[in-house]
C-alpha cells in the first residue's frame, strides 16, 4: 500500500495532540476516521508509530523518527501553496503558541483575541502551562519563555524586559521595613522542585533562607494568596497594575528584570501564518508592557 501525504498530516496532528478526539476536532474529521488513517499509514510503512493507551497516543521510536520528515513535507507544502496563492488573503489553518501562565493570562490572551478576529479561519491555540516547550518535538508552533534556549535550530528574539517586585496588601506591607521583617512574615512562591526555569526562582536571591510557606506552579494562585492578605510574594508589575489590593514591598530593596524570549522553529521562519502570527504576538507584548509599567 502506497503511502498518502494526507495520511501525514493526519499523523502530525495526532502526535501534537496526543489524543485522537483532539486531533479529529481540529482536523475537522471524526475520530474514527483519523483512527482508520493512522492505521493505513502505519500499514503502509510496516510501522507501529503509537503507543495507544487510556492516555492517549504517544510517539514510538518509529513514530519520533517520522516525525522530523513529516514536519518538513508539511511545511514545504505550506510554502508552495503560499508561493502559488500569495500571502494577502486571512490566515487559515492552526497556530499553537506555548508560554507561561502570566504572559499567557495577562498579555498574550488579547494578542490571540485580535488575531482570531481579523482571522476567522485560524485556529489558535494557547497553551499556559509553568513548562518548557519543545519546538523540535512540535509540542507548539511559537514559544514564549523567560530564558533563551541554548541547541536545537531555533530562531530567538528577544522580544521586551518587565519587572517584578515583592507585593503584599497594605496591612502587611505597613508591617516591612526592612529585609529582616520578611522573615517574620508568611511568604508565597513556587514549589522548589517543580521551578521548570531558574530565573523564576526569586526569593533564594532576596535571601538564601527565605523559604515560602505557601507555594503553587500557578502564578495566580499566589497572586490569589496576595489579595487575600496570606502572605507576601514576587509578582509581575504588568499583572498587578489595576490592582488597588497589593501594593510594593521594599521597592527599592527588591526589584528583578526578566526578559520575553519568542521562539520559533527555523522550519516555521517562511510559514505565513506562524510569521505573521510572531508580528503580531511580538507587537502586543511590547505594547502591552510599555502600558503596564507601573510606578
């Protein structure tokens, strides 16, 4: 049995959502169908390329080594349709972007909105997760991250700077003269052991014994602790710019500048719809941090 291109499209999709019925929605099939396709194709190449369990599916070692080929078909495929059709016309297809839960919730969330509206054939995906996203494994299209990856042919832009400080309500912050008060006051941070990038680990750097009595990979939940008076912990200044609830602790003591990195696949750099969808993700982050600086 030959083997069909379409066949790799679908096998691309099911190896990025790990489900089939995901993968079906967004292929705009029923899942079914892409259970048969993945079955042809596997027969085609005398290969089993999932692992199927309760789980999910998940890649094979055979599965992994399509993976890199597949990837390189599609975005070919991409490139000649938009050589042939030009790229004027809306976008179209999907786009995944991965990032952190802050950037994800406070900025990159209007960046989606406004691209989705001037797009209505574009599925968009964001995915806030505390993790690092493997472009190479096609976990997501464009990444965002607060540190700049190292290997892999990626293309890194730096996109903006913004600032986090110590923030508490006014009762507790009245209480905080000094770096030592800290000590005598409930902190909120991350858990230790799940920090997935060490410039997210803030208060080893306040003080080497300060140890957060209240921690969560979520960001919103210790904002959430903030608000409720539970203890005092390192905010982004763009998250916390409306509230009147939290004011700065030790402003001038305590103060950390972090950088948005965006990331992209160097197969992606001439896809349409992923360079595009890069603009405008990097034209909102900027704007929006330039009009969240909070004094």
């Amino acid at each position: 049995m030959a083997m069909r291109w379409d066949d790799l499209r679908v096998f691309l999709e099911v190896a990025r959502q790990g489900q089939l019925l995901s993968a079906a929605r967004a292929l705009g099939m029923d899942a079914a169908t892409v259970g048969r396709r993945i079955a042809a194709l596997e027969q085609a190449l005398d290969a089993k390329l999932f692992d199927r369990s309760p789980k999910g599916y998940a890649l094979t070692e055979a599965g992994r080594r399509l993976l890199d080929p597949a990837s390189h078909m599609q975005t070919a495929a991409l490139r000649a349709g938009q050589s042939v059709g030009g790229s004027d016309e809306q976008l179209s297809g999907t786009v995944r972007i991965g990032a952190p839960e802050g950037v994800a919730t406070y900025i990159l969330a209007q960046a989606c909105a406004r691209l989705a509206e001037s797009n209505p054939d574009l599925r968009i995906e964001l995915v806030a997760l505390p993790r690092v996203f493997s472009l190479s494994q096609r976990e997501a299209d464009l990444a965002v991250s607060v540190s700049p990856p190292n290997a892999g042919r990626l293309r890194v832009q730096r996109v903006a700077d913004y600032g986090l400080h110590l923030y508490a309500t006014p009762e507790i912050a009245a209480r905080i003269r000094t770096l030592d008060d800290l000590r005598h006051e409930r902190m909120v941070g991350y858990i230790s052991d799940m920090i997935f990038d060490k410039e997210l680990d803030y208060l080893p750097l306040i003080a080497p014994d300060l140890v957060p009595q209240l921690t969560s990979t979520s960001i919103a939940v210790q904002q959430r602790w903030a608000l409720a008076g539970a203890g005092v912990g390192v905010l982004h200044d763009f998250a916390v710019r409306d509230e009147a609830r939290l004011v700065r602790v030790l402003p001038e003591q305590v103060s950390f500048t972090r950088s948005f990195y965006l990331i992209r696949h160097e197969d992606n750099l001439r896809v349409h719809r992923i360079s595009r969808a890069a603009d405008i993700l990097t034209e909102t982050i900027r704007r929006e941090l330039r009009g969240r600086d909070r004094l």
